[in-house]
C-alpha cells in the first residue's frame, strides 16, 4: 500500500511498528494530507531513516503533471496526471464564485461501456488506490497554490466499482487532520450498482449521492448504459429511497440530453414522475461530444423546453454549465488522444 493511502490509524500502527514514537504518525500525516506534499525530501521535520524505513514498505506514489490544458472561455484546467506504473488518468479544475471544484477519476479506465463516455471505450485497466485519488486533489492545490472546497468523483471510472477505496478515500478527505472538507462539499456518482447503493447508505455520510440516469425507460437506457440490463430504473429509485430514508440526504440524477435520443418534453414529463416523490434534484448535462461516437448535444430550445417541462411538474433542475469544451473537458477524452497519439 502506498503511503499516502494509510490511514492515520495505519500510519500510527506502522511508524510504532518501527520503534518510533507515535507522535512521529502525526507528523508525517500533515505532511502528506495537510501540506499536500509530492517528495518525501518535503518532510523536513521527519528523520531521514524513519522516511527511509517508511518508504521500504510504502513507497509514495507518483502523481506528475504529464499534460495541462486550460480553458480560455472559462478557465477550467484539464490535468492529465502519470501515475508511478506509467498509466494516466485524467481530473479537472473549475472555478466558481463559491471556490475551486475538483472532478477527479476514481479507476484507469471504466468497465461500465456507457454509449455517450470516452473513458470506457478502452474498458478497466485497473482501480485506484486510495491515495492516488487524494493525489489528484492534492497535485492540483499544490499547483495553483489554492485550496479545494469541493470535491466531485464522477471523472473516469465507476466509483462504486471501487467501493472499498472510495469509503476510505471519503474519510480520508474529510479528516481534520488533513484537507477537512465537508462531506456535504463531496459528491459521488454512479451508473447505478444497487447493491452499493444501499450499502453506502449504511454508513450514514453526509455527502451528495448522484445518479447517472440518462433515460427514462429501462429500454431506452439499456441502449445507452449496460449496467441497465442488470438493475431497473425500479431497482435504482427504490435503492435511492433508501438511501434518502438513511441519511437524510437529497439524491441528484445526472441527466446527459443526447440529440433526438432522450430529450423529448415526453422524456421530461416522465422524468418528473422519477424525480418528484425522491424530491430528487435534476441536473441536465448537454452531452459533450466525442468523435468515437455520433451522439450529438441537444438543442438550445429542446434544452429550454426540457428544463420548462420540469420545473411546472415542481421539479428542483438546473442545466450544468459547459465547462472545458475547448480544452476535451469530458471524461476520458484527453487521456485517450495522447493514448492514440492524436495530441
């Protein structure tokens, strides 16, 4: 395990394991999770033979800038990250007026074949660690000198597919003894592996749970989601309902409106029957295209009298404003050009 993806528990366990006071665990953990830093040579209050035992057994990942490319209609940054065994994921800045926003990937790769996705063209190379997603976060803050207020698990990846990972992760984020961001500041999404639904709900965080739902009949979204083929829109509400009954927490479907596929005022008027006894949120996502599909985004009056629709059925909705179109903003797009040599 690499070292940052130690608890601090574990941490504690393994410096005392050495023979070294525990105090040293408190140390070396703001180091990495507080202070964010890349290189062991960062830790200047940190002997280097403690380091040096440390990284015997947990070496620190790497998590280099490989690509960056920043937006010049809004300044959103694309980072493009190589990890320690040559693979690349990918994450991406946005900056609102409420602070900096963090979407970053949760695998190498995706397994799910969602029909509107560039990350799942090439299928799952492998899950990431628990610290290479910290690392994402920790790369980009430490290289606009900023701190991150929010945090979005919906880059490349299903998250749920790395359920383990992603619960460790979520304490880890949000430990005073590191970045403390608020779990409510955290957003996680899924295509919707029920099981893992309900069992999140269990341990009760105060996150944003979203759900990539994309259609409104099982058909429908069979053709644009595999995953629909094994749990129903049914499955999927009734897991949310649980979800909400756990935590409290209000659930958002993410709705990408495809071009004369799934954003008819039909499609929103059951949308509206979906959403409305959830008190779900709808945040619409004009699809962003990719050349290896033909999916196109919808128009600006289908986007309007979509949007229209729903909110005179009482639904909560906003339309996601486009970010890093200029610069292959959407999941897996830039990974996969310098992966095919066409950047």
């Amino acid at each position: 395990m690499d070292l940052r993806s130690l608890s601090f528990d574990e941490l504690k366990n393994e410096i005392e394991s050495l023979g070294e006071k525990s105090f040293r665990a408190g140390q070396v953990y703001e180091w990495l999770h507080k202070k964010c830093v890349l290189e062991p040579g960062e830790m200047t209050n940190v002997g280097k033979q403690l380091k040096e035992r440390l990284l015997a057994g947990h070496p620190l990942d790497k998590m280099e800038i490989a690509r960056l490319q920043e937006s010049k209609l809004d300044g959103t940054r694309k980072y493009l990250f190589l990890l320690s065994d040559g693979n690349m994921i990918e994450s991406v800045l946005m900056r609102y007026h409420h602070g900096n926003s963090v979407c970053i990937s949760s695998q190498v790769g995706c397994r799910m074949g969602c029909a509107f996705c560039a990350s799942t063209i090439d299928g799952l190379v492998r899950n990431l660690t628990v610290g290479e997603m910290l690392g994402q976060i920790y790369a980009i803050s430490r290289d606009i000198g900023e701190r991150i207020s929010n945090v979005v698990v919906m880059g490349s990846g299903e998250p749920m597919d790395n359920f383990d990972n992603i619960v460790k992760f979520v304490g880890m984020l949000t430990d005073e003894r590191g970045l403390n961001i608020s779990q409510r500041n955290l957003t996680i999404s899924t295509c919707g592996l029920v099981p893992k639904i309900r069992e999140l709900a269990d341990m009760k965080f105060q996150l944003t749970l979203a759900i990539s739902l994309h259609a409104t009949t099982d058909e429908k979204r069979r053709e644009l989601m595999p995953i629909a083929n094994r749990y129903s829109i049914r499955e999927i509400t009734d897991a949310c309902i649980y979800y909400f009954e756990k935590t409290g927490r209000r659930i958002t479907f993410e709705y990408s409106l495809v071009g004369g596929v799934n954003d008819s005022e039909e499609e929103a008027e059951r949308l509206s029957k979906i959403a409305k006894p959830l008190h779900a949120h709808i945040n619409l996502i004009p699809v962003n295209p990719i050349k290896e599909r033909d999916f196109v985004p919808s128009k600006d009056r289908n986007i309007k009298a979509f949007q229209n629709k729903l909110e005179k059925n009482g639904i909560n909705v906003t339309i996601r404003r486009e970010m890093g179109r200029d610069i292959d903003g959407a999941c897996g797009q830039l990974r996969r050009k310098v992966i095919s040599g066409t950047v």
